[in-house]
C-alpha cells in the first residue's frame, strides 16, 4: 500500500515545485510580481485560490472529524462559512480590488489601510503587521499539524530512525515542499498551485462518500446504522443551544478579516472579472463542503459497522483513503488532504512575508531597498515565519479545529470590521481604524485566556469571534463619530 501511495504523493510534490519553478520564470521580478502576481490572476485561478487557501485541512481533518464525533448538528459551522464567503465576495471583493489600485497600488492590506487613513498610517501598518504574523503563526502551525498527522498515521515507521517521530517528520516533509514552492514562485506559485489543489480536494471529496454508501449498503444503511448510534445523530437541532447556534453560524463574520483570502481579491485582473471568479468560487465551495459532511457522517456508519480503531475522529478521512481504495488512488486521497493543507500553509507565509518586507523591512529599515532586495527578503521572511510555526506545530496532541478556530477568530474579529467600515463607510476615521483593530484583537485573546470559548458563566462557551467581532465594530463606529474626518489618499 504505502508503494503506491507514495508513487502517487511524489507525482504530487514533483507538480507542486513544477509549478513553483515555472512561476519563478514568470513573475518574481518585482515586488508587485512576487507579492500580488501582478494584479493578473484569471478569475477561475483567483477563486479556487481563494477557496483552497480559505478551507486549509480543516475541511478534509476538523469539520468531518467534527461530523464524526457530534452527528450532523455541526453542520452549522459550514452553513455560517458558506453565508460569510458569499457575503464577502458580494461586499468586500469588488470593492477591495478597485480601492487597493486607486489609493497608492497597495500590495498589502496594512498598506491599504495606511493608504485609506493617511493621518495614521504608520500606526496602521504596524499594528496590522504585527497582528497578521502572530495569529498566522498558529493558523500555518494548525496546517502543519494535519501534516504530521497524516504521515504519522498512514507512514508510520516508513522513514526509518531519523531521530524524529513520525508527526515531526510528517511537519518537516510537509514545510518543506511548501517553504519551496513558495518561496521561490512567490505570489503567482501559491495561486497556481491553489487552483490545482482545489481541483484535486473536490474531486476527493465527491468521490470518498460516494464509495462509502457504495462499499456500506447504500444510504438507508447508514441512516440506520447512524440511528442506531445515536437517534438524533442526524438531527440539526439536537443538543443545540441558542449559544451554541450562534457559536457555529457566527464562523462566517470570519471571511471579512482574513488577509490570506482577501487578497485574492486584490489580484484578480479587473473589476468586472470579480463576478465569474465569485460564481465559481461559490460552487466549489458548495460542493466541496457537501463533499466533507458527507466524509464525516458515512465515516462514521463505516466504523460503526466494519470496527477498525480510530483514536481520533480528525483522521476519519485519512482511514477511509488507506480501507476503501487502491494504493494509488489512496496516494491521490491523501495528495488531496496535503492539497487542502498546503494551499493554507503557503497563502498564508506569503501573506506573513509581505506584511514583514512591506510593513516593517520597507517602512523603517531600507526605504530604498530595490525590488530585488526586497523578493529576497520576502523569501527569508518566508523561511522565518515557517520556523515559528513548525516549533507551534510540535505537540502531536494539538486539535487542527482549535487552532484554526482561535486564529479564524482573531483575524475575523480585528480585521473583519476594519476592512467592512473602511470600504463602505466614509466617515470612517483613522483613529476608529486602530482603535477598531487593537480592541477586535484584544478582545479575541482575552476571552482565549480566559477559557469563555470553552465555558462561560457556567455554560457552554461562546465563540471568541462573537465578542470580538461586536466590540471592534462598537469601537470603530464610536471613535469614528466622536473624531474628525480623516484626510482622504492623495496620489
């Protein structure tokens, strides 16, 4: 099995750095090439890159993992994701890609920021830099764990006595065909590589649940077996609190804030092309979250009644890759997982890596650094945030779901009501805009530490986005009013 699964990962990797080479002779000339692709992505490529990158392992590990353990109750999680992206694509994609090119070019989302608010400017950037490299550290540190995982489970013991476990080599194995790619195709690699990955993740995703039914009697038979488990186990109400639905729905206020998407949005080539990339962004996106549910509940029916062990309900996908299918096949389903992992991974170094040139390498260190200087160290910063999420990454007891639930959190908090107001809202001042960012950030890590998103005031816990969220858009708009207008971009 391994043979062959390996035969069909290696065709994968080898693809990957093909198109990271081929991306290097097209684009990393420039900072604007290296960073942004040259404002000229094709909609399909920015979409099914804005999705790919978006779903990261938390589609193929923790939303079935999540299924697998709870019944169908989850579902809500991907309902609220797939009402905020489509909110996002409607409000804030169109309206992104013309303000960032009008006001200064931006390359950046802290760049746009100081742009769009002039009388702060360097408070914005800073801010927003250092915020988008502390929570993508631990969102690129929940890539690498459903890395480890997957080498851990389906590899274990292939690589011999390397002095690592088998998770440890699984994140080095992982970083390091992503640390390539990236870091030599830069912007249109990671875009490139997206769209191949979202091609390869929804046809795995379609097809998994599909052999399930096939292999285990059909659709009755699960829903039989499921019922038999637990007779609300397909229920979308049971064990539900009001809290809980609002934990659940309230993911997709995540969407506005998340830089490694929204850029996306930056880079497509015109305007008018945001539409088509927004239709067919929106059905992968259907299909492939139809595609994950079905995962988690046939998974389980699966165990149920065929009784392997699973210890850990995130990894139901990969048992089903190594039970039901050919080795070579098996290699392609978990290409897919790696696809889902990767496209996350490497959107958001590069995103860590712009903000770090632009926002801090650019702005105090070189001004005058040449566009040479600066995609080399884009590159470096590339290799320095990966180091700080393998060494996140390195306890094999981490949940892929927690960790990107913290640090969706933060990101849709902080953000997320800055980029909304800042696009539709002209009485929006600068002073609100970091006033709107530290208390959505703030917010979000104190309600972490103090354990409410687990359980708060005796309940169950309310999600760190929901509080966060409310507080930045209060402080914004309070500031906002209680201030002057802000000076508007000067070209």
């Amino acid at each position: 099995m391994q043979t062959g699964a390996l035969i069909s990962l290696a065709l994968y990797f080898i693809l990957m750095l093909a198109i990271g080479f081929y991306a290097w002779r097209k684009s990393t000339d420039s900072s604007e090439g290296y960073l942004l692709g040259g404002r000229n992505l094709h909609p399909a490529v920015a979409a099914l890159s804005a999705g790919a990158s978006d779903m990261s392992g938390w589609l193929l590990l923790g939303l079935p993992g999540a299924l697998y353990a709870a019944g169908l109750v989850e579902v809500w999680i991907g309902i609220g994701l797939f009402l905020g992206a489509l909110v996002n694509w409607i409000v804030v994609a169109p309206r992104l890609r013309e303000q960032t090119e009008r006001m200064g070019n931006a390359l950046t989302i802290p760049q746009f920021l100081a742009n769009r608010f002039p009388d702060r400017a360097l408070a914005l950037r800073v801010t927003s830099a250092i915020i988008i490299v502390l929570f993508f550290a631990v969102y690129t540190a929940a890539g690498l764990v459903g890395g480890g995982k997957l080498f851990e489970t389906s590899f274990a013991g292939l690589f011999g006595d390397t002095g690592m476990s088998d998770y440890m080599t699984g994140i080095w194995m992982t970083a390091g065909v992503v640390l390539a790619y990236t870091m030599v195709g830069g912007f249109l690699a990671v875009s490139l590589t997206d769209f191949v990955q979202g091609c390869i993740m929804v046809v795995a995703l379609v097809l998994m649940p599909i052999v399930v039914l096939t292999d285990d009697g059909g659709a009755s038979a699960v829903a039989a077996t499921l019922a038999a488990v637990d007779p609300d186990f397909l229920s979308l109400t049971a064990g539900m609190s009001a809290i809980g639905f609002l934990s659940a729905i309230t993911w997709g206020l995540g969407y506005f804030g998340q830089p490694h998407i929204i850029v996306r949005f930056m880079a497509i080539r015109s305007v008018p092309q945001v539409a088509t990339a927004r239709n067919i962004g929106m059905s992968w996106m259907g299909v492939a979250l139809l595609g994950a549910i079905g995962v988690g509940i046939t998974g389980r029916a699966y165990v149920e009644r065929n009784g392997p062990v699973l210890e850990d309900p995130e990894t139901i996908f990969i048992l089903l890759a190594n039970a039901l299918f050919h080795p070579l096949i098996t290699g392609f389903l978990l290409a897919a997982l790696l696809a889902a992992i990767m496209s996350t991974i490497s959107s958001q170094l590069l995103v860590s890596s712009s903000s770090l040139t632009e926002d801090f390498y650019r702005l105090f260190l070189r001004k005058q650094a040449s566009e040479r200087e600066l995609v080399n160290v884009g590159r470096v910063a590339v290799g320095l945030v990966a180091l700080v999420a393998i060494y996140i990454a390195r306890d094999p007891d981490s949940q892929v779901l927690g960790l990107v639930s913290n640090a969706w959190a933060g990101f849709g908090a902080a953000f997320g009501p800055l980029i909304l107001l800042s696009l539709t809202w002209p009485r929006m001042t600068g002073t609100g805009a970091v006033a709107g960012l530290v208390t959505g950030a703030g917010v979000v890590i104190f309600w972490i530490t103090m354990g409410w998103n687990s359980s708060f005031l005796g309940g169950p816990g309310v999600y760190e986005i929901i509080p966060g969220f409310i507080a930045a858009m209060a402080a914004i708009v309070g500031v906002s009013l209680a201030g002057k207008e802000s000076p508007t971009y000067q070209a």
